[in-house]
C-alpha cells in the first residue's frame, strides 16, 4: 500500500484529537440512542419532535437522520396493523387481530409497543 507520510500522520492527529463536529456528534448520539431505546418503535422525525418537546434542544430532521444513520439506528416496528386489526374491547383491554390470532392486551402494554 501506498499512503503518504504526511496522509498517515494526518489521520494519526485526528485520531487522537477529534474535531469538535466529531465530539458534538457523540453526545448527539448518546441522547438520540437513550430516546430510541425507550421508543424502538419510532423513526428518526419522531425522535426529533421529542427530543425538541422534552429536552429543548433544536435540530433539524436531517442531523437526527445523518446521525441515526451514522450509528445504524433503525426501525423497529413489532408489527404494522390495519385500523380493521385494532378493536377496544374495553377501556383498559384492546382486542387485536394480527392474522397469528387473536391477542387481547391491555392499554399500556398496546401504547408502548405499537405506538
């Protein structure tokens, strides 16, 4: 291989001093990844409007994309359902029918893994 002196001596440098767009994105990161632990199911504008409505802090929908993508944040939806899936059985029990049966949960438990 073929690397320059100088090259390998820059890539030395910023390795053991990053630059302060590298050190804003790691504490970018730690927010965006402790929001998306709690909410998997939720994309990357989702986590931006939350972290804007409880945390104050601004950014825009891109820099939380480019971040998410940095860190290979994605996605995690259980399962997408029809509005004909969904039926309240009761004002704590929600009835769903998935096309796997038919599962009867309650109202926390349906927020907190389809919403």
């Amino acid at each position: 291989m073929s690397i320059s002196r100088s090259g390998y001596y820059k890539w030395k440098y910023r390795k053991e001093n990053p630059s302060l767009r590298e050190i804003t994105r790691q504490s970018d990161l730690e927010l965006i990844k402790k929001v998306h632990n709690k909410h998997k199911a939720h994309g990357y504008r989702w986590i931006n409007a939350y972290i804007r409505l409880h945390y104050g802090i601004v950014w825009s929908d891109n820099h939380v994309h480019l971040c998410c993508k940095y860190a290979n944040i994605k996605l995690n939806s259980t399962s997408s359902l029809d509005k004909n899936q969904i039926i309240a059985v009761d004002a704590n029990l929600i009835n769903i029918n998935a096309g796997n049966g038919i599962e009867i949960i309650d109202r926390e438990t349906f927020l907190q893994t389809y919403l």
